[in-house]
C-alpha cells in the first residue's frame, strides 16, 4: 500500500531557483555545458523508475527479506534482480561517473537528486547501487592505474557491485582495533585472512561480481589506526579480459536477522587467503577508505531525506482520508461522518514537520553536493578549497542530524496513521525500521557529533564553521534591512550568534576537560543542524516573497512552512542549547560503580 | 540474550521511604493491617516469576508470534501458556482484586508494582492478564450483581480472561462513529452484530473462556457517544453452574502483523448475533467502560515504565562490557585492548536518561496507585476526592509522558548497542518496537495531551491542576529555605511557575480560538509530565540528603542522578513551553491545498 511521487516541482525549485545550478556549472568546465532541461529531464526519468519500478517492491522486500541459502550463497527478495537489471540497462549506475570510464559525467548533485528518489521508493535496494557507487569513488581516487582499469569500467556500468568492510566483530567505532592480516604474494597481491560484520549488499545475486574493499593490516603494521591498509577483494577474481574469473577466498558466512531493511543483505563476510590487491599506500587505508566513508556518510543522510519525503506523502493523504472527529472550532466537512483529520492542529503538527525537514534537507544535501561539484571541478583553487571546507565540515551534520530528523518524520507518520501506523499492511512501520539503521551505521550519530564538534570545529580553531558562518552573516546583512525579510531574518541572526558564543564557551572549557566535548556534541550538533535548516529556510523565504505575486501557490506553501520551521521547529534550540551548556559534571562526576 | 532482576531496591525505596505506605495505609480501614514485609515478601515472589518464567520468553514470543490456525483458533508463542499455567497456580491475577470474589485484596499499589516487573519481562504476555484485570475493574464496577457472580470469581482466579472491544475499521479515537448494533433479545440479553478491530489478547489458548466487554448500540440510540452502550459477550456463554457453555457467536476473524508485541494477539472479533448481557444503564456504556479505559492507559504508563527499566538494565551490562575506544582524558583500562564505553560521555548521558526517567516514573506511577487506593479506601471522603482529582488530571501524564520517555529509552538502548542494537538476537530492538505501540494505543498521546489540557484541565478552570501545584508549592516552602536543597529545589519552583503562567496564557486564548489546545497540548504535556518529574525527583533528593551519610551507596545514586535530571533532561521545557506558546497560526492559516 501507499504512493510516491517524485517531488520533481521542490527539486527543480532547489537546483535551479535556490543554487541556480546551470549558473554554477559554468565555473565548472566539465559541467560547463550542463543545462536546466537536460537535468530536469534526468530527474523525471529518475522519479518514473523509482515510482513505477523499485517503491512497489519496498513492502515485499521487507516482509520477504533476503535469504541465505547456504554455502555463501544470498538471494534477494523477489523482483530486486529484475528491478537493478533495468537499473543498469538504462545506464543509472554511470550517472555521476567519470566518462573515461564509461560514466556519464553528470555533476554530483544530479545523482544526489537521484539519490534522494531511491531511497524514496526504496532504501533497502538502493544500498546495493549505493555501496557500488561509493566504491566507485574510492577506487577512482586511489586506485593504481591497473586497479582503475580493472574495476571502474564494471562499477560504472554496475555489472559489477561494491561493498566497504570495515567493521568486526570486536570493533566498530574502533577501527584501530582491527585484525585481519594481509599477507604478501609474490605476484604483488595480498592474502587476505579475518572475518567482517555487518557487510552491507556483502553477497546477493544482483550482479556477476562482488568488489569488495576491506580494512586489513600488514605483517608488522603498526598498532592502531596508522598500520591499517586498504585492499580490493573481488569475490571473482578478474581475468585478463577483465570478466569474472577463479573464485576467491571471500564468502559470506550467514546474514543478520535485523529490525529493518530486510532487502538489504548484512553479511558476515569471511576471508580466509582472500586474493586482494593494495588500494593506496601501505598503512594509509583509512585515509584512502575516508573518501567511501564520506560518500557514505551523505548517502545516508540522503536516505533519511528520502525516508522523511515518502513518510510526509503518506501522511498526507491518510489525514486527508481519514475521518475522524470534529475540528475544534467547528466541522469542516458537515457532510461526512467526521472531519478529515487534518482539520485538527496536533495532526498538522506533524505533517508540517515532516515537510519542513524534507524541504529544508532536500535544499541543504543538494546544496552540498553542489560543493562537493566545487571541490572537485570548479575553475577557482580558492573556490575548491572553500567548497571543500564546507563539506567536511557539514558532512557529519547531514549524516546526522538529517538521520535524527527522518525518525522523527517517519515516526510522526505512524502516529498520524494511529493503530493503523503499527499494522505491517500499512506501511508506515517500515519506514520507522528502516529509518532507525541511519542513526547507527557508517558511525553513529553520536560519533558524527563528535566529529563535527571536536574535529571539524574545535579542531581547525572554528575556521570551517566561519566559512559557513560568513554565509549566514552575508544574508542576514543583505537581508536584514528588509521588513518583510525580518520574520526569517531575526531568528536566523540570533541563532547564528548562539552557536558562536556557545562553541567559544565549549571551546573554553574543553582545554580544561576533553569530556566536556563529549559531553555537549549531541545537543550541539542539533543546534547547528538547526542553524544549517534555518539559513535554508529563510533563504528559500526570500525567493518565495519574490515570486509569490505570480500566484504559484508553491511558492505561498514555501512561505508558510517557512513560517511553521521558524515558530515550531526551530524553538527545539532553547533546550540542546542549555544541555550543551550543562556541561559533563553530572555525567563524568557519577561514579561507575553507582549505575 | 540479556538479563532482568527485579529492582527491588529501589521499588522498596519508593513504597516506603517516599511514600510510606504502611502509615497510608492506617488510613484505609480494608488495607490497614498491610505491613512493609508482607509488601516486600510478595514483590520479591513477583520478581522471580518475572525473572525465571517471563523473561526467558519474551524473545521466543517476538520471533514466534501469534498463529492464526483458522476458524477463529489463534495459538500463542511456545512457553506462553505454561507461563500463565503458573501465573494462575501462584495466585497472582487475583492480587489486587476484592476478597468478595476470591481476590487477595492488596492495595493497587502492590498491584501496579507487579505490573512494572511483568512488563520488564514480557510487555506481549503482560497484555493478556492486564486486559483481564481491567474487565475485572469495569465489571466490578459497574456489573449487575448476577454478573458479578458469575464473571468476577473466573477473571479473579484467571481461568477467564478479558478484553475490551472498542474501535471498528473506521472508528479508532471517534468512537461516536461506532456502528456494531445491540438488539434485545426475549430472555433480557441482547444480540450483538458488528466488527471490532484491534482487539489486543481478543482469541488465544491460555484460558478457557474469553470475556469481552463491548461497545455497541441499542436500537433507537441517539447519535454519537451518547447511544452507546456496553455489553459482557462471553466466548462460551457460562452455564448455570459457571462453566463454559455453548460457544458465542463472536469469533476471531484474523490477527494482525505488526511491528512489535508479537506475543499478544491483536485481532479482528466479528460478532455475528452473539449474546451479550448489558453492563451499566443503557446509553451510559462509554461512561463504564471508561474504568476500563483510565485503568489500561494507566497499564499502558507501567508498559512504558517496565521497558525503559529492562532497556537500561541491559544497556548498562553491554556499556561496562563492550571496549571501543580510550576516553578522551587518557585510557581508563590500560589493561584492555580499550575502554568500556561507559566512560564515554553520550554514553552515560543515554544511560543516565533511561535511569533518572526510570526511577521517576516508578516514583510517579506508585504515587499515582496509591493515589487510586485512597481514591477507593480512604476513611476520610475529602481525601477519597482529593485523590480522585490527582489520579484524573495526570493518568494521560502517566500514559503519553511515560510511554513517550520509554520510546527515547529503548531507543538509547538500541544507540548503546551500535550496530549489534538493530540486530535481533542482541534482544535491544525488540524494546523499540514493543515500545512503539504504547504511543498509540488507549488513545494516542496526542489525544492524551488533549485530554489533559482540554478536559482535565481548561475543563474545570485548573481546579484539577491547583491541587496537584499545592503538593509542589507546599513542598517548596517547606524545603526552599534549606540552602542544601536549593539546587532542587530553584529549577522546582521554577517550572511551577512556568506551568501556572504557560496554563493562564493557554486558557486566555482558548476563549478566543480552540484550536489553541490542540495546537500547544503536545508539548504542553511534556512540560507538565516535567514538573512532575522535577516534583518527584526533589522529594527523592530530600530523602537521599538525609540518608547519604549511612554510606549506603543506593542514597549517593538517588541524588547523582536527581542532579543529572536537573541538568540535562528538565532543560527540555525551554523548548516545549517555547513551542506551546508558539501557537496555532503557522499551523491553521495553512491552506490544506498548500499541504
């Protein structure tokens, strides 16, 4: 049951109106002769596939789950083989890839976009393709040329598939912990012995190969993260001619039984003299894994942006069917048995929520991907590294805080759907399941605060979040003199100078006290999360102020949720604001002895 | 996997050093000869039959669930009838209830208490005597006497058990809307038709007669929740001698697949001319079942209460267990390959939320039962209506703030576990999703927070609510001069004041607009659920201060995280007072076609 849609009208809004995309290309001489169309274009392709081919599989992937048959043999539920051959056959997997080998080239926004749809329709599916293209990207940053030749053409064209293996059964977090062992060869390969957990799309019968890059330490390595090295461990090993060859020593052993995306595979994988060959230097893998890992980390935060826009479409037409009681000030449909119930305000809560952290999401992620465009191929070295220092700094935001939000949003979904929400039939659980995996994986939530706080912002003397604040700062400026700019702009300045002043105290106090970073980075995370939404959301009033004399009511409907974010959701500061600031004492004072 | 003991401690502490039940109980001439051994020896019975039969089920019953077998048959999990086997053998269903009908007689508080344990253990088979007590509260309370006779003594003893048959396909909250149809029959019991959905512990295998209480209309009843009335529908319609007899025509139809609560059996119930006996006056039957009603939603609260005790019990084992990472002041077990991670602060900062919200909600949910006990027993009648006033105005406290808290702590629990959280085996996932369902059902908590700001409150000028803000303010100025209790006691009398003036503020433009109560009841709720909360920890603070220098380490504990509560969780109010007052303008001046 249920519907999607792609929100093709709020995705051209964002690339073309908020980031004025084909402008931004220019800079870009690669992209440089990229047009509107052609991306819209892309997109309706994109949203027919999602809506018409991989959402109606979304249910029967969940109930029927994958299956392990044994002998390191996986099946994926039925259709999934059917729905990633048409993937390939019309040339997804190269959206957003080099043309050198095979791709088609198209900005990182643009499969962002496309990105946002999968996992719309279909999270579960979309980490076989997503895990691909995120070793895509590893390999082609630091693959030898050999290795390049090998692989990408296959990952590009998604014959073949890709997984990262980090984790094991003793670490997680912790990866300097790890202890599989990659022995030297004489042929230069390595042989590969250790087991990995939680192997995300780690075996199935999607493609005719399996790619795996895997975390492994070399005979003397040092200790800890800086004697860990990267390898690709294909479970064919190619021949020659480059198709799937002798089996190798990677298989998986079993698959988890899990509380959401059953479609998707997690596999413990386990090598034993696995045939693997270096990706990068000896002892610098998590460096040359960190690009996954951070491509990673984006995608799922575009998976709870996906999670969160598909839950709001749900809701919506389920309070609009739904009869049940009267509006508090009166009936609104006198001629049914009940008002439908989102005439009543708690209802409209939730649904204005969910829509206010889609949108706000939607124009954050593809504004960041947009820089990632920048990073990698803007004209201007000053305008890549200024891109780049975005990114890092607000990729552990996405991961997060977006992850937190899509919760939040699917869990108002099942709430608006009542006993129903709770029932299998319906739906809306699944999204709750699924979304709860985006607050662990690819480093929790937790992880991703600290990240942000004490390596991101304390780390560089906050001179990354400067970059994002002189942002805020430019439009509060430029806007701030504008009356009908100062329901947006005024929160928007107070919280920019809310999250100064409490980073300063942080910083200040966690010279003193390292803990006391640990102490404040959830709360502070959701406060800069809120910072991020907040300059979306006013920048995307402004626009709409300026086009709502046109009569689109599109762009009425940008202002009242603009509206709505700023009275009702951003007031979730006061609070992650004085927890942060309540410091570690009553943590760190509580004796472990007394829990 | 996981464990589960009874905390029996802190049970005892809250019975008798915060409450003193023994001299409460002087003042109830049917309980007064209750000592504090008896109440110990009996919760220390309960705790081992939760510990070594309960418990060791509750995960066979999730991946188990209920089977339908067809023609209305439903088997439950393996293990769940012997359990109740012995539930019954030992006596328990009949604890709480009148001696009249062979019921024990102990107060509700003892009840309640035996309650917490068994939702711990196993919230799905819970369910199943829970209903049975609330059919026993509604019949007893409002049961001709020949139906007493025949009903109470079976569900006293548990060889019966119940339900409570309300909601139908299209009428979940709008129970004016319900359709199932009551005609006379010759002998003055009725025919009853219709279908009923939902239907928690509807059809099993551990008793030998299902009692439903259900809702339905008499013929010419007027519209609405005016013309409903309630009836006792027997699965086997009971002989002259109180055995089962001839089988009813009401009959499981089918179960539901859900997300949690695997072990109880939710089912459709047709009813298809099945006798029923009228209970209560024609047309008054929302009025008597709504001691069904107020006595499940304060079951659903120890549902709530039960799972944030088990998630932080075993959360706690994995985080002194689990080694990822050295804190971030220097290695804390040099001697391990890392540190347990409860030496990292988000990790306390979880397990210390699941804490402080466990150990106030027993503080508040045992206050509450005692409260219902003075309510019934009470030799002086200004006390009996006193108490009645307090147990009204915060029961939906009890079912939306508890379940609320429990949802956020099996959720920290899964954040605890990582990656093996969403794995089923590990046990944390289950918690979540069992969780989930006390959000919704017995009313949603939306429409609790409604019940509370618009009935319990606004509906009687804040009577309700002055008496519970007396116990507040009494408390403050008695304890506020005591410059050791002022770190309680300041942020106590803080959010007093704030709710008086936020509830003023609310009332003031409720006269104006009503949709001003939906829109502020949600967080009005959690704000209010606060002051509770800060209430109790105050009280509890006060009685650790005077004890800590007996050494005993439990005191030391109390007041550690009484501090905690003050300073990270009661910081929530700044932003749920800030998004009450917020309003219903960004929400209703949107245009339902801007949705």
């Amino acid at each position: 049951m249920g519907q999607y849609t792609a929100p093709l009208r709020d995705m051209q809004f964002v690339l073309h109106e908020l980031l004025n995309v084909e402008a931004e290309v220019k800079n870009m001489p690669k992209h440089a002769d990229l047009d509107a169309d052609t991306i819209n274009q892309v997109l309706e392709e994109a949203g027919k596939f999602c809506a018409e081919v991989l959402f109606p599989l979304n249910q029967i992937g969940d109930r029927e789950g994958c299956t392990y048959e044994g002998d390191g043999v996986v099946r994926t539920p039925a259709g999934f083989k059917q729905a990633y051959k048409q993937y390939v056959e019309a040339g997804w997997p190269a959206l957003g890839c080099d043309p050198e080998y095979g791709g088609q080239g198209l900005p990182a926004f643009v499969n962002n976009a496309l990105f946002e749809m999968l996992n719309s329709a279909n999270q579960a599916w979309t980490m076989y393709p997503g895990l691909s293209h995120g070793a895509y990207e590893c390999v082609h940053a630091h693959g030898a040329p050999e290795l390049q030749k090998t692989y990408l053409p296959k990952l590009v064209d998604g014959t073949w598939t890709g997984t990262m293996c980090l984790t094991e059964p003793h670490c997680g977090t912790d990866l300097g912990m790890l202890r599989t062992k990659a022995e030297p060869n004489s042929d230069g390969s390595y042989a590969i012995s250790g087991t990995k957990i939680f192997i995300s799309s780690g075996e199935h019968d999607l493609a005719e190969n399996i790619v795996h890059l895997v975390l492994a330490r070399l005979p003397g390595a040092p200790m800890g993260t800086k004697g860990i090295s990267l390898f690709i461990v294909p479970k064919f090993i190619p021949t020659d001619a480059g198709a799937p060859g002798e089996r190798n020593g990677v298989k998986c052993g079993s698959i988890e039984h899990k509380m959401g995306i059953h479609g998707n595979s997690t596999c413990v994988i386990n090598l034993d003299n696995a045939n693997g060959w270096l990706v990068g230097e000896p002892n610098k893998g998590l460096n040359a894994m960190f690009v996954m890992m951070n491509a990673a980390r984006l995608g799922v935060g575009m998976q709870g942006l996906g999670l969160t826009e598909i839950a709001y479409q749900n809701s919506l037409v389920y309070a609009k069917e739904r009869l049940q009681m009267r509006s508090l000030t009166g009936p609104k449909a006198p001629e049914k048995a009940a008002d439908p119930i989102i005439v009543h305000p708690d209802v409209r809560r939730m649904l204005l929520t969910q829509k206010a952290y889609a949108e706000a999401g939607r124009a954050f992620t593809y504004w960041a991907a947009l820089n990632i465009d920048k990073e990698l191929s803007h004209a201007d070295e000053s305008a890549r590294k200024d891109a780049a220092d975005l990114v890092a700094l607000l990729t552990p935001v996405i991961k997060a805080f977006l992850t937190d939000n899509a919760f939040e949003g699917t869990n108002m979904g099942m709430q608006i759907y009542g006993g129903h929400g709770f029932i299998s039939e319906w739906g809306m659980e699944q999204y709750v399941r699924d979304a709860r995996i985006n607050m662990i994986y690819e480093g929790t939530n937790s992880i991703q605060a600290l990240d942000l706080l004490g390596r991101k912002i304390l780390g560089d003397m906050g001179a990354k979040l400067k970059k994002f604040g002189k942002l805020v700062t430019d439009f509060v400026e430029e806007e701030g003199v504008k009356p009908e700019m100062q329901e947006f702009i005024n929160p928007l300045a107070d919280i920019g100078d809310k999250v100064q002043k409490l980073t300063m105290e942080i910083g200040m106090k966690a010279m003193q006290n390292p803990d006391e970073v640990g102490a404040a980075a959830v709360p502070y995370m959701r406060t800069v999360g809120h910072l991020v939404f907040s300059y979306f959301w006013a920048r995307m009033a402004r626009i709409a102020l300026d086009k709502e004399a046109e009569g689109d009511p599109f762009y009425k409907a940008k202002l009242a949720t603009a509206r709505f974010y700023f009275a009702k959701l951003l007031p979730e500061t006061a609070s992650t604001i004085r927890a942060a600031r309540a410091g570690s004492k009553t943590l760190m004072d509580y004796d472990e002895a007394l829990f």
